[in-house]
C-alpha cells in the first residue's frame, strides 16, 4: 500500500497564478550519461492580483538542482525549500530572473514523460506535465511565455538539432559537439515546448498560405524510413489547405516540422511548429501499411495541425478544461476525414468506436464528464469522454446551430481569445453570442456524466391524419452524479413511407411541409412531436445520423428493421437497422441455437446484391458488431456464449451466401490485381468489401478459397490485402498454411517495428484457444519489450481488448496475466500501466465467475506497494 495519498485536484479551487513567466530562456546540452538544463526565467508578479508578494512555488519533479540564481544572485541553501515535487523561494520584488540549472538522466527515462531517448533520439514528451521533469517552471497552462531554446549535442550522433519556432543562430563546439538556437515568437504554455536531437533524414516541401506567405514543411524519420514519409506529407497539405477554407485559419511560423518516434505513450504531440508523432501514426507505403493506416495517419496529421489554432493559439486555462481543446478538435480532424473519403462511413466507423468504448467508459467506475471536476492524476484523463464525446458535443452545436452560424461562433472565439488560455465556459459563450441562441440548458453536456437514454414510442391516428412521437429522456446515475438533469439533444428524424420514401413533414403549428430529415430539439424529459398531414402510417428513421451520443430505443419489428435497412435515405441508419437486426439474431442463437435467422440473413444477401449501394456502406454492413459492442448490450456478460453466437452467426451468413460473396471477392480480387495500387477511396472502399466478403468465405475452409487466401497473402502488391488473407490464416484451423504465412511475414518485416507490431497484435488478438500461452511466447520473442508502448498495446492490449474469449477464461488466468503486466509496467511507465488496466475496471458488467476474479486482480493490484498516482486512481476509482 502506498503511504503517503496522492492530492485530489479539484476545479472549483481553481486560482489564478501569483506570478507569469514573461520570457524562458533554455538551454540544453545534452550528453550519453546525462544532460544539463539551464533556464532563465523572466519573472513578474501577477498584475491582476494585488502587489504582496507570497512565495514562489516552482513545479519540478525527478530534478537534480546544481545551482540556483535570483537576480544574478547565486542562492544558498538556506535562501530556498526543496521538495520532491517543488523548489520554493521569497522574491523581494515584483519582477526578477531566476536561473537554474539542473540535472537529469534522459536515458534513463521510461515513462517518456519529459526528456527521454527513443531509439537513439533526445525527444520531449510535456503534456500534460512533463515540462516539470525537465526543468523547475510554473508547469500550468494560464502561464504562457516566450521562449528561446539552445541545445548542444556530439555533432556525429546528433546532427539534427530541433525546437519550437524559427532557427535563429547555430554552430560548431568544442569536442565535436555543435550547437542550434531556436525562437519561438508565440507566447505558449510549457506544455507545448519540445526539442529533438537526432541522427535524422528528413523530406521537405512546401506550402503557400491563402495570404501567400511561404511555409517550409520538413518530416523528419530515421533513415530507414525515409521511404514512408509521402502520405504523411501529402496530409499535412491537405490539412492546411482545409483549415484555410472551412475555417479561414491560416498557419504562423514559416516552417512546421514533424518528428516520428518509436517511443511514445500516445498518438502524437501539436508541439509549437514541432509535432512530434509515434511512428505509427505519420509513417507508410503501400507495402507495409494498410489502407485504415493510411487513413489513420490522415486523420492524425490533421488533428495535430489543427490544433495550432485549436489548443496552441487559444489553450486552455486548465487542464479541466482539456476538452476545449481535444473535443473541438476531434471535431475537426473528423469533418476534414469525412471530406477527404466516404461521409457515411466515417460516420458510421466513429459510432462505432464511440458507442462500445467511450459508453463502456460512461456507464463504468470511470465514467466523468467532458469537463471533469476532479482529478489525482490528470494523464488518467485523456479518455474516450475528453475527445470523442467532447466532439460529440461540439457536434451538437454545430448541428443546433447550422454550419454558417457555427462558423461565425468558431471565427468570433478565435479573434476574442487568441493568445488566451481559456475555458469550455469561454467557447459555448462565442457560439452563442455568434448565433443569438441560447445555450444554457446545453452546457449541461459539460458538466454531466453518463450516455442519455431516450425511450421513443410512436402513435399514428389515420383520423386526424397525424403522427406523434413521443420523446422520453434520462440518463442512469454515474459517479458522484446520482440524479441528472434533462439536456438539450438534436434528434434527427425522418418519415418514411410504404415504398421507403422520405415524407413531408410537417409539425403542428408549422405553415409549411419540408421534405428529408428533419432536427427535432428535445429538451425535456418528456416530449411529444407531433407531425401533420401523415396519410399513411410510417416508418420512422430516428436519430439519423447518429445526431446525438445517445443510446435510443424504439420498439421495431424485424420487418421494420429490414425495411429500413433496405430503404433508408440516411446511409448511417441503414447500417444501423442491419446492426440492430445482428444484435437480435445474436441474442435469438445465445437463447436457442437453432433460432431462425433467415430475415437478417436474406436482408444481408440483399445488399450484397444491390447495385445501387456504395460498395464501402456494404462492408460496414456486412460487419457484424464487435464482441465488446456486444458485451455493453448485457448487464451480466458472459463473454463465451457471446462469442460461440456471434461466431455461430458468421458461418451461417459465410455459408448461406457463399455463392454471392465468392463472385464479389473473386470480381474485387481481379482488379485488385489488374489495377495500380491507390489510397483512394474507391479502392479503398473496393478492397475493404473483398476483406471483409473473404472474411466470411474463410469460414467454410473450402480448398479454393483457403487457395485464394494464401495467393492474395503471398502476391498482393499492398499491406492490406496481405494483413487481411494473414488475419484469415491466423484465425483459421489450417495450421500449416498459418505457420507458413506468419513466418514469412516475420522473415520479411523483421527490422520494420510497425509492421511486426501487426504481427503481433494480430496473434495476440486472435481468439482461437489458447491465448494466453500465445501470449507468454510472443512476449519472449526477440522484438518484443515492455518499455516499448506499441509493442504492450500489440501484445498485452491486443490480448486483453481483442482476444476476449482467452482474456476472459473462468479460471481467471488472463486477468492474472494482465495484473502482473500492470505491476511490472508501473515501475517503469505509470501512464502506459493504468491505461492497459482499463479492462480489468470493467468487472461489473461481466457474469460470474469472470466479475468476482477480475475484481480479485483489481485487489490485488490495490495492495501492491509504491503505486504510481495513475494507476493508485484508476483501481481506487473501479473498486
Ligand atoms: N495532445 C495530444 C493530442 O491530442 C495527445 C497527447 C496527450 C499526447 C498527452 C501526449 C501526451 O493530439
Ligand atoms: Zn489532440
């Protein structure tokens, strides 16, 4: 047990800094044993508050102070307090400098949070609070300053030297060692600071803004990689060409540079002009990353991008806050993706992802709001809630508001507080003085946790000619929120009639009928719509496009369903008709396995014979929901008859419509060959429907298509037919053509980390017996190591969030496994740690006897001395 209790931080004793930091000055010289940081802080009193002066109290963590400077004044011992996570001191006037210098050991820094080496690279990691293990500052995002940057390196190892802003001075050192000057002109937070020093390569170009001022756009690789860096570039143009149009934001500094690593916790950084990714996030070619990396990647470049306007130019005041960053910029980054590729699948992929993980997260131990009102360890809170409900949110207003009026709020908050750190408060309020409505009751999103639940029933009176929907909202209790109030939610609807036609509608009151779909604004906790004119009974398409994060019920027949599936004009809910026909026949085979699927099943061979429907909305179709979306759909889980009815379901469809989805593969498969490979996506679209059509047919094991797997594994020109026919392989009965494939893959991508992290992840994820021996085996294997973040997601998150069968055994093996990862783990990477227990904190949800032995391990991680803050909150929270 830890002795000493981590500090509950609380958003209501929010208080404004008692000094800023006009200007810092760094400088960093950096050697093999350790690394120096000298930096001069130009300091002033507060001037909003009054002219006492109360102590100084410096933020810094893992420090070693050499020495320690007020004025030009070397301070004694006596003249400062030092804690493990403070250096205090007494100015004696309201502007002064303070010098220090301090010492530190990047290379042996496995948490990746501040100065640390990946590979054979100096990078930074200081959101949120790394800057603190870097140098003693007041690490908070209302500090904002100016800051210039030297670093000093052996020229030999390190010959790219990088910081924020522009180069301004360089040169040659003592010792073979140089040196670069960077300055950044833009005031920022500490937690946007970073520096890179590194044998890199780099691909350059550039880009033109809209008011014609030239930027220089530099992605810098290790040389081996210099080859993956096109689509990466190609994305950032794209990027900032549509924040240009959609949002008239331009960029700033005339160079922006993108650094890849190998090590890094997350996804990737929106450091000032220097963001730094995670490899797998910005590096591809067609050989070695598949079409969802590439879109990943997109998506990703883009969101970093944005964030220039959106995080670094307006921040956030406090890390509370956090969503005005992230939500508005997920927003962004998945407006921009469902420009550049399919609307309706882009829409359909986020839903999904929202509605198994970020509703698993809102309805578990976890659960808080957009804006959070306490935190231990604020790394805890970059949640699924943070970014996609967060963008969910921004969603609603865009979609309450309309495009112009939103637009107009987006301008009026960017020119009211640039050069601000600012709060979710300050955002809502730009929106609603830029559109004139009224958002009050809305910001109850913000501050309440839990997915809404509307409960619709519909009533049709052939008398009167009217239809009436009636709307009825609650959310169950989360956390510290027993009882919630109503919320304003933007419920989209649309009417269909006897031949699947979009109706007029026309509500009571209204002089004139529109046509298509139609925002009803729920705002009550009961609510009745009331359409006129109705002639004939519809069918009603609710919450089209999924326009609210909401879980909605209404009571449709199967035949219902199946008509909308075939009929809907909104692309979104026919995937979600045939989705919710999946869940029943789900649940129809777990009550009895003989049930009678033939509905969904010919409603399936139906669109696999449309010629009408875009060929990317019949992949989504075709996939079944996940096993975890499944899970969420019981209060008491039990994961293998999940998994035997779902897998039951899959070779019945792979069966029944062998004949349909053998002619489609075969079709997509010839052209896949015949034409070049393109990121595309239409042959995006092409190759994903032939995926997943060979998905279904590997199912029957039948000897020409088992031949046309292993053919398009070993001849296809592109990651994402070869990973697909491999996913297949792995995942079938056929040994010794999986033994062949997994090792050739592995002889041909042994030194491509990327690509061998897909070896991995897609054995660890596989849910054939055996998993956890699986497991053991590849954690053994040369490439693998636990200080590596893509490699504990491909091996041991693979297994925990994939592999759920195996995760997931009686005996309570899996949950051993992890809890042992998670203590190893936490000594060295406490973020890495509470983040890959995030299965274990769902123990409520399961059936016995898998509830009782994760909550065992949950325990038993509690009792376990020297917990980090992170993990020391997750357990405490899910216990
Ligand atoms: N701010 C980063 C992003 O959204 C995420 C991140 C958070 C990265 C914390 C590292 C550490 O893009
Ligand atoms: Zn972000």
């Amino acid at each position: 047990m830890r002795t000493e209790q981590p500090q509950m931080i609380r958003l209501s004793a929010y208080q404004q800094p008692d000094y800023l930091i006009n200007e810092t000055h760094l400088t960093f010289e950096l050697y093999e044993e350790y690394a120096l940081v000298h930096a001069q802080l130009v300091m002033q009193r507060n001037p909003a508050l009054d002219t006492n002066l109360p102590p100084l109290h410096l933020d810094g963590q893992e420090l070693s102070l050499q020495r320690l400077a007020l004025n030009d004044r070397e301070l004694s011992a006596d003249e400062y307090q030092l804690s493990p996570y403070q250096l205090s001191l007494q100015p004696d006037s309201e502007a002064f400098v303070i010098d220090s210098t301090v010492r530190i050991e990047p290379q042996n820094n496995t948490a990746l949070e501040g100065l640390y080496k990946s590979g054979g690279m100096f990078c930074t990691q200081c959101e949120a609070e790394g800057f603190r293990k870097i140098t003693y500052y007041l690490d908070r995002p209302d500090v904002m300053s100016r800051f210039t940057t030297t670093l000093s390196a052996d020229k030999n190892r390190y010959p790219v030297l990088l910081s924020n802003g522009n180069l301004i001075a360089s040169g040659q050192a003592e010792e073979g060692r140089h040196w670069a000057t960077w300055e950044d002109p833009f005031k920022k937070p500490a937690y946007l600071f970073a520096l890179v020093a590194g044998d890199l390569w780099c691909v350059e170009d550039r880009f033109t803004t809209l008011s014609g001022r030239e930027v220089t756009l530099q992605l810098y690789v290790e040389p081996k990689n210099i080859d993956k860096c096109q689509h990466g570039m190609d994305s950032l143009k794209k990027s900032m060409r549509w924040d240009e149009e959609k949002y008239g934001r331009e960029y700033d500094l005339d160079i922006f540079m993108i650094v890849a690593v190998d090590d890094f916790n997350m996804g990737a950084m929106e450091n000032k002009g220097l963001n730094i990714f995670n490899s797998s996030c910005v590096l591809a070619k067609p050989e070695t990353a598949t079409d969802a990396t590439y879109q990943r990647i997109e998506s990703i470049v883009a969101h970093e991008y944005f964030h220039n306007w959106s995080g670094n130019r307006v921040t956030c005041r406090d890390w509370f806050q956090l969503s005005l960053k992230e939500g508005f910029t997920v927003f962004r980054d998945i407006q921009f993706s469902a420009d550049m590729n399919s609307k309706a699948v882009k829409r359909i992929e986020d839903v999904a992802y929202l509605r198994t993980h970020q509703f698993a997260e809102d309805a578990g131990p976890m659960a808080h709001p957009v804006r959070p009102e306490e935190y231990l360890e604020i790394s805890n809170f970059y949640t699924l809630t943070i970014y996609e409900k967060g963008a969910e949110v921004v969603r609603m207003i865009h979609t309450l508001l309309g495009e112009k009026a939103f637009r107009q709020g987006s301008d009026l908050y960017f020119a009211r507080h640039d050069g601000q750190a600012v709060t979710c408060d300050d955002f809502i309020q730009a929106m609603q003085d830029a559109s004139g409505q009224d958002l009050t009751q809305f910001k109850r999103w913000y501050s309440q946790a839990g997915t809404p639940v509307l409960n619709v029933t519909d009533h049709y009176d052939p008398q009167q000619q009217v239809y009436r929907l009636k709307v009825k909202q609650s959310c169950p209790a989360t956390p510290g929120q027993p009882d919630k109030a109503p919320l304003v939610i933007p419920l989209a609807v649309g009417l269909l009639d006897a031949k699947g036609r979009d109706l007029p509608l026309q509500l009571a009151g209204e002089t004139q009928a529109s046509i298509g779909t139609r925002v009803l604004v729920v705002t009550e906790a009961e609510q009745t719509f009331e359409f006129i004119k109705v002639t004939d009974a519809p069918v009603p398409s609710l919450l089209r496009d999924f326009s609210a994060p909401v879980n909605l019920f209404f009571a449709y027949s199967t035949e219902q369903l199946v008509f909308l599936l075939k009929h809907d004009s909104d692309g979104f809910n026919r995937w979600e008709a045939g989705q919710q026909l999946a869940v029943r026949a789900i649940k129809a085979l777990m009550a009895d396995a003989k049930a009678d699927l033939s509905a969904f099943i010919h409603a399936l061979g139906a669109v696999a014979q449309d010629p009408t429907l875009d060929v990317a909305l019949k992949a989504e179709i075709f996939s079944l929901p996940s096993e975890s979306y499944l899970i969420e759909q019981f209060t008491q889980a039990d994961v293998q008859a999940i998994h035997q009815a779902r897998e039951a379901l899959r070779l019945q469809i792979a069966v029944q419509l062998k004949d349909a989805l053998w002619t489609r593969y075969q079709s997509a498969r010839h052209i896949s060959q015949e034409v070049e490979y393109s990121a595309q996506a239409d042959h995006v679209a092409r190759r994903r429907w032939q995926n997943v059509a060979l998905s279904y047919l590997m199912l029957t094991e039948l000897p020409e298509i088992v031949l046309a797997c292993v053919d398009q594994f070993e001849h296809a020109d592109n990651m994402t037919e070869r990973f697909a026919a491999l996913t297949c392989l792995v995942n079938s009965s056929l040994c010794y053509e999986k033994q062949q494939a997994l090792a050739a893959f592995e002889r041909e991508f042994a030194d491509d980390a990327q690509v061998m992290d897909q070896w991995f992840s897609v054995q660890a994820g596989s849910f054939l017996k055996g998993g956890l021996g699986r497991v053991k085996t590849l954690m053994q294997h040369p490439k693998f190591s636990i200080k590596n973040p893509n490699k504990v997601r491909s091996v041991i998150g693979a297994f925990a969030n994939q592999s759920l069968v195996n995760f997931h055994q009686a005996d309570g093996s899996g949950y051993a496994f992890l809890a042992e990862q998670i203590l190893q783990l936490d000594r060295l990477n406490p973020q890495m740690a509470a983040r890959i227990l995030a299965p274990l904190t769902r123990w409520q949800r399961f059936a016995e006897p898998q509830r009782s032995a994760m909550k065992k391990q949950l325990q038993r991680i509690q009792q376990a001395e020297q917990l980090s803050p992170d993990v020391y909150e997750v357990v405490n929270k899910s216990l």
